[in-house]
C-alpha cells in the first residue's frame, strides 16, 4: 500500500495495545497471575507488580512478577494463569466508549491495528466475542513476532501499510508500549486508566496522557 497524503491531520496508522487500553481487563490478568503464583508455590506479588508485567513477553513477565519460581515450572504457572483467567473471562467487556470511538476513527480513513502481548488464539477469541474482527486492519501478537518492547511487532505493521513511522501512532497503558514506539521511531499517546500509572508512562515522552476513553476520542478529534 502506498502511504497517505494527508497535511490536515498527523497520523494515517493507529497501533492499539489491547489490553488495559481497549479491553477492561487489567485487573482479573493481575489477579490470575496472582493466584496463578500462589498454585505453584511462590510468593504471591501485590496488584501493581501483577499489572505492571502486563504485555511483556511471557518468559520475561514471569522471571519479574515471580522470581522465586523456578524457569521448568513456567509451564504449569501458565497454565494455572490460564485457568483463572478463562473462568472469569466472559465477564469481561470493551471500555465504555471504545466501538464508537474506532467507528469514528473508521470513518475518518484511518488504517486500525493491534499490537498486542496476546497470543494470536487469544486475540481471536476476544474480537470474536466483542464482534470487533471487522474493526482492525492488521493484528500483530506476541506469539507470532518479537515481544514487547521489541519494535518488530510495530515495523511490521508499518511495513504491512507502508507508512512510516512519523505517520504512526502507538497507543498504550504501559511503559512496554511506550519504548516499543519509542524504540521504533514512532509517537505515542498513553492512557492512565489501564495497567499503570502516569509516572510509569511520562518517561517515555507520549505526546498526551488521557484519563479515559472519552477524553482519547476528543484528543484524536483535536490532534491526530
């Protein structure tokens, strides 16, 4: 594809994370982790060391949210997170605000994707059930390419529109978001209402900080 021409607004790729920024679920990821941790034996993490691995790849989430569980019983941490999770899974829902905000942004022309430290399965199963499969041009996740904040998931994406990384906008809830657009030469806009906290995010320079789904929308009205 060849990029937009477009001088009345600043970006032609929108990268979502999807966890935290569009998908309310940082709190049950963090709770199945914690309970996950506490099957296999290990110290259980308090709620924000829980959140903050959010994203990361799973080897690397796992060796900073438990480092007293040893590497060979990743595998049953694993599944035991997986448990949890997809018991209370379908509980679950988009932000308040989000279907509208990514059909207004439909509407406006702008190529939508995922980068996401989803597995693929995982990230289908989710925008099936939120009947969002139509609403993304291109998925990238974890399982499929680099780990967050690798840039490899953002370049491919770029790659795949043929927009450049100044015509590429990240948005996230962490810090791992954050250095994987910092990393790949692209900006980025963070929110607050997700895995972690302003100070985790402002380090990494993301062009705003916004408080809620609401206050993303009016920002991409006023400035992408």
């Amino acid at each position: 594809m060849t990029e937009l021409i477009n001088r009345k607004r600043r970006f032609d790729l929108i990268a979502f994370d999807w966890d935290g920024t569009l998908f309310d679920s940082t709190q049950l990821i963090a709770r199945s982790i914690q309970q996950a941790v506490n099957d296999v034996g290990g110290a259980t993490p308090d709620e924000s060391a829980a959140a903050y691995v959010i994203g990361l790849p799973v080897h690397a989430a796992l060796a900073r949210v438990a480092p007293d569980v040893q590497p060979e019983q990743y595998e049953a941490l694993g599944l035991r997170y997986r448990h949890h999770y997809h018991a209370m899974a379908d509980q679950l829902s988009l932000f308040e605000g989000v279907l509208e905000m990514l059909g207004q942004l439909r509407e406006s022309q702008y190529w939508l994707s995922i980068a996401t430290g989803k597995s693929r399965s995982g990230l289908n199963r989710v925008l099936a059930s939120a009947a969002l499969k139509d609403c993304f041009d291109a998925t990238r996740t974890a399982d499929e390419t680099q780990g967050k904040p690798d840039p490899q998931m953002l370049k491919e994406l770029m790659a795949h529109f043929g927009v450049s990384p100044k015509r590429t906008l990240m948005v996230g809830d962490t810090c791992h978001d954050l250095e994987m657009a910092q990393r790949a030469g692209c900006a980025s806009l963070a929110v607050t209402y997700g895995a972690q906290k302003a100070h985790d995010l402002t380090p990494f320079g993301p062009l705003a900080l916004v408080h809620n789904v609401a206050e993303m929308a009016q920002w991409f009205k006023m400035h992408g």
